[in-house]
C-alpha cells in the first residue's frame, strides 16, 4: 500500500468509492486496529474526529471497514501485549496513540501501514532510514528544531508528563473508591456542555453485584459511560441508575404530607392573619433557636455559656 494513499485514507481525502481493499485484511472490507493510552471513557476525543470523518464520507463502521481498538487504562507495560493480539487480527492498518505503541507495532510487521499520532526521534528509534527518505511502513507526525529548541520541547515534554502522571494517579485514587462503593450518587455537571465522565465501564464491572450508582447527571449524558437518560440498567450485576426530572418524581403523597404538617405546626402561633407565637406553648419553646435578639432554646443557651 502507498504511504500516500494511506494519508489519504486517514485524512480523510477520500471523496467517493469504496474502501480500497487492501492484501493483508479481510477481501471484504478493511480491518483498521488502534491502540490507546488512555481508557475509553477519557480518550473517545482522541480519534473521534476521525471516526466522524468516515462518517461523513459514507463509510459505516462494521460495513464498509472493520475497527478493533484496545485500551492500556494508562498502564502503559501492557501495550505490547495488546498490540501482539492486534497484529494478530492481520489488519490493514495500524493507528498508534503513544510511542509505545509504535515501537511494539514495528516490532511485529515491517509491511502493515502504521500510523503514529506522536513520533519521537523515528531515525534513532530505527523507525525511519533518514529524514529525506524515511522508507518502511511508518508515518506520523514529527516535529524538531536547533538544539535550544528541542531542549525546551523535551522540558515542556517532561513538565507535561509530570502532571499526567498525577492525574493518573488521582483518577486510579478515585476509581479505586468507586469500585469499593456499595452507593455511587454522582452529580458532576456543567450547564450547557456534557458531562464529564468520571466512572468508566472497567470500574463498574470492578463493583461488588448488588452496588448502585445513580448518575444525576444522566441528562447531559451522564458521569457513568453505562449510564442511559431516563432508564435504570443493570451492568454485570451492579445497577446504574439514569434519572431526569428528579424533583418531578417526589411522590405528590408525600409532598402534600409535608405541607400539612408545616400548616399543622404554624396554625396555633396565627391570630388573624397576624404570628402570635405562645412561648409557654413547648412546641414552639423548644423548636425556636432565636427570636427578637434573644437565645430561646433552652439547650442551645447553656452550650454557648459553657463555651464562653
């Protein structure tokens, strides 16, 4: 396969016409394999677009090409395992989201197209035979400069991992609480946008059966990548609850309990129209923290002058 056909097909410059049918898949249809740092929930973004691009072309996936992708949930020792079960899919391409990847991937083939989103030093990695004429089945995407440049790319490089790998480290803290929960009430929401996926599939399925998660975010899509607006699902055991208009589900019994009781308790301390609270009444003497300046709870009174 050229490498500019390979291009294309990425890109997305293909305007009509089938998928070409390349030697080493399926004579049916073209099996594209991508490896992800990340987990699903957090990384969807990371080749979304191309996803939607195909799309938009006319290309369905499971009809018109096949896509397997597999997830390292940031651990990143278990690429190579999961790029060897790729490779032996026998696709037509290969897409790399991290170095790793492609190291692995290159390591397995040297004629499946791979595509790398970072490549880092590809002649020195062995990657590509010089820059001019790169050669093999690599492409991707790689930057450099003079030295003081590269120098300041390596130390952003650094400060970034750095502050991934803390954020990796408080998304595995808190996945690990979740997992442990019997109860999950997430409520995470920003007006206007979707929300934010916080609980991933892996942790449900890490959940004790019986526990419970309610997504009150379920109209913007929800915190739980399971989770559906308006349905109550069970995934592996563990219920996962999707809830909209939560304040119209209170029981109109129940709401009409409480109003009575409030008019019940307010009734005695009204005299035409007007509040005339009976402080010898002990309802009101014993509901009342303060009135007119003054402390009326008996209880409260003596804490605070003891803690003087």
């Amino acid at each position: 396969m050229r490498r500019r056909d390979f291009i294309g097909l990425l890109g997305g410059a293909v305007a009509s016409g089938p998928l070409p049918a390349f030697a080493q898949g399926s004579l049916t249809r073209p099996l594209i394999v991508i490896s992800v740092g990340g987990s699903k929930a957090r990384t969807d973004w990371y080749f979304g677009g191309f996803l939607q691009g195909m799309r938009e072309l006319g290309y369905a996936e499971g009809v018109d090409y096949g896509l397997e992708v597999r997830y390292a949930e940031g651990r990143f020792a278990s690429i190579p395992a999961q790029m060897d079960e790729l490779v032996r899919l026998k696709p037509d391409i290969i897409v790399s989201g991290t170095m790793a990847a492609a190291l692995a991937a290159k390591k397995l083939t040297n004629t499946v197209p791979i595509v790398s989103v970072t490549l880092v030093d590809p002649i020195g990695f062995g990657m590509a035979a010089s820059q001019a004429r790169p050669g093999g089945n690599v492409t991707g995407f790689w930057a450099e400069g003079d030295e003081a440049l590269i120098g300041k790319q390596l130390d952003l490089l650094k400060a970034m991992n750095e502050i991934h790998s803390e954020q990796l480290a408080r998304e595995a803290m808190l996945d690990a609480r979740i997992a442990a929960a019997d109860a999950v009430i997430s409520t995470a929401a920003v007006p206007g946008r979707p929300a934010p996926k916080i609980i991933s599939r892996a942790v449900v399925e890490r959940m004790r059966p019986g526990s419970v998660v309610v997504d009150l975010a379920a109209e913007q899509g929800g915190n739980c990548e399971l989770t559906r607006a308006g349905e109550v699902l069970e995934h592996q055991g563990v219920k996962i609850i999707g809830p909209v208009l939560l304040a119209a589900e209170l029981a109109y019994n129940a709401s009409e309990m409480y109003a009575r009781n409030l008019y019940n308790f307010l009734r005695p301390a009204i005299t035409k129209g007007e509040l005339a609270i009976d402080w010898s009444d002990e309802v009101f003497a014993q509901s009342c923290l303060t009135h007119g300046g003054q402390i009326k709870h008996e209880a409260t009174a003596k804490a605070l002058e003891s803690a003087k």
